[in-house]
C-alpha cells in the first residue's frame, strides 16, 4: 500500500494533540506502521526542509521545528498522501477547513512561522525521500 511521512510538529506535541491527531488518522482507516516521538537537530530539519533553504520563513522553522518533543509516523493505505493531505487542510490554520486537523485545532499565534500542528508528504517522490530521512530503516 502507498506510504506517507507524517510529522506532528512541536506545537501539536505541546498542546497535548498527539492523541487526538492520530485518532483522526485511524479514524480514517489508515494505518500507522512506524511511530516515535523525538526531538531533532537543525541538520535533519535542513534535509526535510531543503526546498525552503533560503526562504524569509526558513530559520524561524528549524527554530520552531527544533524546539521540542515532535512525532514522526510511517502511515499506510490507498491515496493516503492525498488523503492526509485532505485531513490536514490548508497550510494557513486561519483558511484550514472547519473539519481538517489544521482547521479544528490551529490558529495563527502571531509568529513568523505558522505553526500548523501537522506535515504530510506532497508526493510519492516526497514520501520516499522524507521516509529514508526519518526511518532509515524502514
Ligand atoms: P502543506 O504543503 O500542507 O501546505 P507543508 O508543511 O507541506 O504544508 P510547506 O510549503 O512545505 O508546507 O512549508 C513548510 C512549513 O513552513 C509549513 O508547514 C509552515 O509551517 C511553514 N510555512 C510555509 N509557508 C509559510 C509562510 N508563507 N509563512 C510562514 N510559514 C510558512
């Protein structure tokens, strides 16, 4: 079955979601077959992050994304990269779908980088490369 990376960032971890992010992601039938939190360095970030090296909002994201607990999941089933995608919702949680993880439980809190509780990979190409990246072993 198709494969996706999913991350719940720090701030999803800090606001005591984790469970509630990954019952919307069982709920959906999807399976989780890798799971672990940890806290990572700038030097994995800047791999995951690579297409954004440079941008205004780069530092401030390995800043965020560097600052606590965070929780990486292998998470299987048919069109889940779409499909995560869909539970996610838009990248700004103010324009995240009432109904999607990032319109239910995120808001804009004011800092440069939105902290938007989730990432799901955009692409199987993505996916392959973001696996490798958090679970070599997988
Ligand atoms: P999605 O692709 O679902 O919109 P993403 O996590 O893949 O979300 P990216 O475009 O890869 O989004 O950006 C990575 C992260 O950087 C975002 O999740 C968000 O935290 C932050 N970010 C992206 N664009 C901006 C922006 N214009 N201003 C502030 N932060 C941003």
């Amino acid at each position: 079955p198709e494969r996706t990376l999913v991350l719940i960032k720090p701030d999803g971890v800090a606001r005591q979601l984790t469970g509630e992010i990954l019952r919307r992601i069982e709920a959906k039938g999807y399976t989780i077959t890798a799971l672990e939190q940890r806290t990572v360095g700038a030097d994995l970030l800047t791999e995951h992050y690579a297409e954004h090296e440079g941008k205004p909002f780069f530092e401030p994201l390995l800043e965020f994304m560097t600052s606590g607990p965070l929780v990486a999941a292998i998470v299987e089933g048919n069109g889940v990269i779409e499909g995560f995608r869909s539970l996610a919702g838009a990248t700004n949680p103010t324009s995240a779908a009432p109904g999607t993880i990032r319109g239910d439980l995120g808001r804009d809190w004011g800092t440069t980088v939105q902290q938007n509780l989730v990432h799901g990979s955009d692409s199987p190409e993505s996916a392959a490369r973001e696996i490798g990246i958090w679970f070599p072993q997988r």
